[in-house]
C-alpha cells in the first residue's frame, strides 16, 4: 500500500480498541529492552485499553487522528493535547504506526497532519514530546523531522523500573505541517 492511499481522519470514541491495539503492539515491539516482557505481553494490553476507552470516552477528548487503508483498517495514529505548556506549546503524546505498516510513510503523514490540525484550531506556540532516550528509532525520527533535545528527566515507567526520557521540541509547527516526504524514516 502507498501513503498516498491513505486516509486519514479524526478519532471516535468506537476507535478506541483499534488505537489500544496499535500502542500495545508498537510498545511489545520498541519497548522489548526498556520496559520488562511480563509487563509488555500481561499487562499493557488491558492498560492501553483502559486508557483509550477513559481519553476517547471523556468530555473533551484529546486530538487524535487515525491512518486507515482504504478498506478501513486503522494503520496508526497520533494524538496532540493543544496548549499544555507556556513554553513548549503543544503535547505530542502518541505516534505510533502498526509493526506491519511502517515504512511507508505513516508516521510522517500523521505528525504533518497533527500539527496542520493544531495550527487551523489556533494553536498558539511549539510543540513538544517525551521519548524513552532507549528508543532509539523514534529519538532519530523526532530528530530528522527538526525536533530538538531541550531536557531530559529520569522518570518511572509504567511496569515500575526508571529510565531516561528526553523532551524534543519544535517552536512552531510551519516545519512540521509541511508534509515533507523526502525525508521519510520509515515509522
């Protein structure tokens, strides 16, 4: 399938079990040496759910926005809090695409349409993301989209251990909603 296949559009809360389902597995795949394998295999995937059904199904949703085929099979997705930080704006807290779909231009798609998303409701400064410095992949990716290291915290994870995670931001989003597909990655 090519990107250009795809379409893309806002989250519902029936999406919920689709997005939990991609997290879940982008999180067995990428987080296999951060995040400890009882957690990763037993526990996220009533965790992730419990977390799509909660944000999906609140009063004010966040921005999520989903990848689908053209038979409607949900390929990934991202999701943006508008405005959370007077200085680094806004809060990129998911992007991921399924295992079997990267590659092809996804991940890039997403982010560029996020940010034209936030940009069209006012968005009114950067944006920014944490990522466990160990994911490697998606550090390199933030990275090649313009995203620069700002701060790094030790933080707990969710299966209870510490790790490092690092703050990447871009001050505006012009960047960023460009959809820029020379420099694709992969995710």
């Amino acid at each position: 399938m090519r990107c250009a296949d795809l379409h893309l559009r806002a989250a519902v809360a029936a999406d919920a079990a689709a997005i939990a389902r991609i997290h879940t597995e982008s999180w067995q795949l990428d987080y296999r040496d951060i995040l400890k394998h009882a957690y990763l295999d037993d526990e996220a995937p009533a965790e992730r759910l419990a977390l799509w059904l909660s944000r999906m199904g609140g009063d004010v949703p966040p921005r999520v926005l989903l990848a689908e085929s053209a038979d409607g099979v949900v390929l990934g997705f991202v999701c943006v809090f508008p405005d959370v930080d007077s200085r680094f704006g806004a809060l990129l807290d998911n992007l991921h695409v399924a295992p079997a779909a990267r590659g092809r231009g996804i991940g890039r798609r997403l982010l560029a349409e996020a940010c034209r998303e936030l940009r069209a409701h006012g968005q009114s400064g950067g944006m920014h993301l944490w990522v466990y410095a160990a994911n490697r992949s998606a550090s390199g990716f933030f990275r090649r989209y313009g995203g620069s290291e700002v701060t790094r915290e030790t933080i707990v994870t969710p299966d209870g251990g510490t790790t490092i995670s690092l703050c990447y931001h871009w001050p505006n989003l012009d960047m960023l909603a460009a959809d820029t597909g020379a420099r694709d990655s992969g995710k």
